[in-house]
C-alpha cells in the first residue's frame, strides 16, 4: 500500500475487463465519479457499447429527450446512494484512513458490478 498520490482514471478498463471476465459480458452503464470520465475512458465505454453516467463534455445540448434525461436521473440515483453511504461514514468517523482507502477500492467494485 502506498500513501503517494495516484490518479485513479487509468484503472476503468481494467475494472470493466475484470467484471467482462467475471461475467462473460460488459455492463450496460458504468456509474463513475468525474476522475474516470476521461475523454479516453468515454470513447473507451462506447467503443465497448456502455453507458457511462455523468455530464457529457462541453457545452450541454439545448434539446435532451425526455427518455435521456430520465436515464440520466437515474444513473445519478444510483451512484448518490453508493457514495452517500461513503459521505456517511467519514462523517460519522467510523473509518480510519487505511480502512477509507478500502473502501475507495470497494466503490469502485460496487459500482462497476451494479450492471
């Protein structure tokens, strides 16, 4: 374990090849924090034909579907509950920082198992 400082984004396609492995297919969506949405990670999940959660890049479109916007409402939903209970944790001091940096591991593998 190491305490320098990493940047977590190049780690999206290993956790979806793992779960492609696991399961014998990719999920419909990966339900991400703004770190993986890289630009590569993107075109990465469409290549693959998955749904990535969050704002596109640039500027928003002026006309967004009834049925996008829904989806959209949703995949937020989903990923607040995950890290709401992260938010409650740290809040309550019920973890230390060792025990954080499992569960940031853990959030990781939760939200790439929803789908």
């Amino acid at each position: 374990m190491s305490w320098d400082s990493f940047n977590e984004s190049g780690d999206l396609k290993a956790q979806v090849e793992a779960y492609h492995t696991f399961t014998g297919y990719y999920p419909e969506s990966v339900h991400a924090d703004r770190i993986y949405r890289t630009r590569e990670n993107r075109a990465w999940c469409k290549e693959k034909g998955i749904r990535i959660s969050g704002r596109p890049l640039g500027r928003p479109p002026a006309n967004v579907s009834k049925e996008k916007k829904k989806q959209a409402l949703e995949d937020e939903r989903i990923r607040n509950a995950i890290e709401g209970k992260f938010g409650a944790c740290v809040n309550a001091d019920l973890v230390s920082i060792a025990s954080w940096q499992n569960l940031i591991i853990l959030h990781r593998q939760l939200l790439l198992s929803l789908f």
